[in-house]
C-alpha cells in the first residue's frame, strides 16, 4: 500500500483481511476446537473444557 492511498483504499484493505482471518479462525475452530464432555453418574453434572 503506497503512501498516497486513500481511506477508502485502507478501509478495502482493511475489509479484505478481516475476511481472510475470520475464515482461517473458522477453520482452524473445526479442527482444534473438540468439544469434551464428562457425565458424572453420580451428580449428573456436565464438565465442559
């Protein structure tokens, strides 16, 4: 980006990055992110981490 751009050149930009990292965090959410659930028979509590 050249020093002389204009807001709206940065503001593209901007937009165009935010895109491309919410799409990798998506992703990366599907792969890393495994739910894990423990029943205690006992209490019937549910753990969550």
């Amino acid at each position: 980006m050249l020093p002389e751009s204009d807001i709206e050149e940065i503001v593209e930009a901007l937009h165009k990055l935010n895109t491309v990292i919410e799409n990798q965090t998506e992703k990366l959410e599907s792969v890393l992110w495994k739910p894990v659930q423990q029943t205690h028979m006992e209490s019937g509590d549910i753990e969550l981490f």
